[in-house]
C-alpha cells in the first residue's frame, strides 16, 4: 500500500500540474499565437518529450530541490528536497509535452464552421474558446491526460531521483506536510530491488506481482485514452 500510495500520489499531483498548463499551452497554440510564434514554439514543447528523464531527476536535485526547500522550510517544516512534491514537479514537466501537444492537435481539428458560427453569434474570442472549442474538443483532452497519466505511472528514475525513496503511507493529520514528506513508488522500488535479488525467490515473486500490477495499470490507461479519443475526435 505505501508503494501503490507513493506511485498513484506522484501521478495524480503531477496531473493536477500539468494538465491545466497543457491546456492552457494547446490554447494559446492553436486559437491566440501568430502563425510565426506557432512554428517556433510548438516544435520546442515537442522537444521536450526528448530529453532524457535521468535528466529531467537531475535538474530537479540540483535546482528544484533546493529551491523549495528555501520557499517552504518555515512554513511545512520541509526537511528534504526530495519528496512528494519535487518529484510530482518534475512529472508534470516530464508530460506537460505530451498533454499540450495531443490537445493542441485536438483543438485545431475543430470545426471552422464551429468558430464562424460563434462569431456570427457575436461571440468573442473568449467566449468562443470557453463555450465551444473546449467542449468540441473534449474528447482530445480527455485522451491527452488519459496518455500523460499512463506515461507518468511508469516513470522510474524521476521517482528514484526525487522522491526520497521511503516506503510509508502520509499521515493525514499532518495536513500540507504529507506534501514535502518522503515517498516510494512501484517503478523505482523495482529498479532498486530487482539487482539484489534471488532469481525466482519471494523476493523476485514480490517484485515480478509489483511490475505485473504496473503493466496493467498502463495497458487499461493506454487503451482508455486511445478508445476515448478515436471514439470522440472529430473527423475530417
């Protein structure tokens, strides 16, 4: 339980950071930005999927860490830099690409007769974006964090990196200190163990059932998120 609680917690504070930024981005791209400042920015968001995740653990160590650690020392008695909260920092970094681009993608298949018929309404751009391209757009969005979620429960070495690597479950007492507390998940508990094992042992059968419930919880994530987008996507 400590393990499925560090695993599911990274992701889901992860998805709370990155999927409002990603939507936000896919927005900016595909109904505000200038053709020019679209070309140019789109292709660097996508980049950023390409950097190598020990990377992304690194910055977070060296820079991430410490910084939060001077911001929230006094106020949540932050001990650590590596803890929930950076590791789900540099998640959501990690699939903030991921979730713009799928929604930027998404967005943009609109209709245009969608967006004539708002201005024809007297619709503004806001208002155009909130009352129809969102909606019409859903399905993407949905799928996009579906995929960004499957690809931040299987993270390792951000987690391994940055979560301090201590199996327990929060104390909900404690309120915002659960937040900068030390945590473990599957993948980096997996990656840690997997060496020191006997081939075929308890211990090998522990972890073969921790990566096995891992598996599955990407496969039903993975097929969810395509179904919903290919179920819900407009067609050309």
């Amino acid at each position: 339980m400590p393990l499925l609680y560090g695993t599911l917690a990274i992701t889901l504070l992860a998805m709370l950071i990155a999927l409002p930024l990603g939507v936000w981005t896919a927005l900016f791209l595909s109904e505000v930005a200038p053709p020019r400042v679209r070309e140019w920015l789109k292709p660097i968001i996508e980049l950023l999927a390409s950097v190598p995740t020990v990377v992304l653990g690194y910055f977070g160590l060296m820079l991430v860490a410490p910084g939060l650690v001077q911001v929230f020392k006094n106020a949540v008695h932050m001990e650590s830099g590596r803890c929930l909260m950076t590791a789900a920092i540099m998640m959501a970094v990690l699939i903030l690409p991921t979730i713009t681009s799928i929604a930027e993608d998404s967005l943009r298949s609109v209709p245009t007769a969608l967006r004539e018929g708002a201005d024809a309404l007297g619709m503004g751009p806001a208002e155009c974006m909130r009352g129809v391209v969102l909606p019409a757009a859903k399905g993407g969005i949905v799928g996009a964090a579906l995929l960004g979620m499957a690809r931040a429960i299987g993270e390792t070495m951000i987690v391994w990196i940055l979560a301090g690597g201590s199996a327990t479950l929060p104390v909900l007492s404690k309120g915002a200190q659960a937040l900068v507390q030390p945590v473990r998940g599957i993948p980096d508990t997996i990656a840690v163990e997997m060496g020191n094992v006997e081939f075929a042992g308890p211990h090998y059968g522990h972890l073969f059932l921790l990566g096995l419930l891992l598996f599955l919880f990407t496969v039903v994530i993975n097929l969810s998120g395509h179904a919903y987008v290919r179920r819900h996507r407009w067609q050309s």
